[in-house]
C-alpha cells in the first residue's frame, strides 16, 4: 500500500517563508513542528493507502480528467489554524477560493471516483499547512501572530501543474515524493 494524494506545488512564497522562519526563531513555540517550505503544497485530494497496481489507472484517469484544465493563478493570503478556538493545532496560511481553483478540485475527484476511489471525505478548504502544534503550551501568544496575519497577502502561486505525491511517515515528520505529474493547460 502507499500513501498518496493529490496536491498543487506551493514554492517561490518568499515573504511567507520569511514570516514562518521568524516564528521558527521565537523561543516560545518549541514544540511547533514546521513543515519545510520545499514540501508546501495545496492539497487538492487526500486518498490514503492505495494499493500499488492501482496506480497506473489512477494516473491515467487524472490525466485524462486534468488535460483540457488551463493553468491558473492561486492567491496566498492570511493566515490561521485547525483545531478548537484558541489550541491551534494545525497552522495553515490560506489560498484564496476562485472559480479556477474549486473546478480544478473538482476535476481532480472526478478523476479519484472514476479511478474507483471514494470521494473527499471533507469539503475543500484550500491552505498550506505551515505546521503541526502538538502540545500547545503557548496558545494564546500563537494565536495572536497568527491574527497579526490574518489578512496578509503572501503572494500568487501560477500554477502550471498538479501532482500525484507519495507520502511516508517519519520521526522528523512526513517525507514526500512525486510518483506523477499532471500538466494543466498553457
């Protein structure tokens, strides 16, 4: 089985990457664990552990879904989390919703459900995740930078392509790989 999804690549944010090296250097967040700016992403589709035969129609019936889908623009703004009001859990920065973006999701669970997979479990709230706060010991101090944030334009993503990606499970956190990747439309 290999774990899998399918994701939108998030480099190139240079004032995000700033802002998020800042809160790396504050000493009160030691038990953030940041997810490194190489493996951002906008995850389009979380399917889980698919067994390994499947993945050669699961690539085709993406590509057969994402080929006429022009390439577009995701805009970076703001920032927030995940979890119950004032324990943040999941740090994200946000990604603008556009009728663009939610037709390349929905393209993208066409393809999931034609490849035999189950739809998305949850509805799409597109977002970086930024990183995961496990204990939580300075909440209140880390929900107010995320505020300070909360409005801040980090950038736009052109997005020419979408991915197919591996991810396995470390003690460092998850280590990614791209097992396909799916051109959108010049």
């Amino acid at each position: 089985m290999i774990r899998t999804f399918v994701a939108i690549p998030a480099n190139g944010l240079s004032s995000l990457e700033n802002w998020v090296e800042q809160m790396r250097l504050k000493p009160f967040f030691p038990d953030i664990r940041w997810t490194n700016p190489g493996d951002w992403h906008i995850t389009l589709h979380f399917i889980g552990n698919v067994e390994e035969q499947l993945l050669p129609h699961l690539s085709a019936s993406l590509s057969s879904s994402l080929q006429l889908h022009p390439r577009g623009i995701a805009k970076v703004k703001g920032a927030g989390y995940f979890g119950r009001p004032g324990h943040p859990r999941v740090l994200w920065a946000g990604v603008q919703e556009s009728a663009w973006l939610t037709k390349l999701y929905q393209l993208v669970q066409e393809g999931i459900e034609e490849a035999g997979l189950p739809p998305a479990a949850k509805s799409f709230t597109p977002h970086l995740t930024l990183g995961r706060n496990k204990w939580a010991p300075n909440s209140p101090l880390l929900v107010d930078e995320l505020e300070k944030q909360a409005s801040f334009f980090w950038g736009e993503l052109e997005v020419k392509e979408v991915i197919l990606l591996k991810s396995g499970l470390t003690e460092h956190g998850p280590a990614y790989s791209v097992l396909e990747k799916f051109s959108l439309k010049p």
